[in-house]
C-alpha cells in the first residue's frame, strides 16, 4: 500500500509542475484552444505520467529484486 501513496505524491508533484509550467507559458492567444483547456491536457498528462512511472518503476525495482 505504500507504493500507492508513492505514486500519488509524484503524481500530484508532476501534476502542479506541469500546471505551473504551461500557465506561465501559455498565452490567451493560441488558437483554437484556450488557456483552461491546456491546462488541463497538461494536468492529467503530468498526473498520469508521475503517478505511472513511480508505481511501475517501484514494481519493477521490486520484481528484479526477487
């Protein structure tokens, strides 16, 4: 169970650094998506991405190990 609080503490960290990121970056002007809907790519993208890498990277560290 521990590798699930893991996972989901690097996905919320991936998850405001990329929020961050593209809202600093991100202007009103690029067409035809609109600063909300990039953020949100961007926020399930960084969630998905560090929650995934850390519980398959930590099972995979586990399984070479038995």
């Amino acid at each position: 169970m521990q590798t699930h609080g893991k996972a989901l503490g690097n996905g919320a960290l991936s998850f405001a650094i990329s929020l961050t990121v593209v809202l600093t970056v991100a202007d009103e002007s690029d067409e035809p998506w609109d600063r909300g809907d990039v953020a949100v790519a961007a926020g399930v993208s960084g969630f998905l991405s560090g929650a995934c890498t850390s519980y398959f990277g930590d099972n995979w560290d586990r399984a070479r190990r038995n």
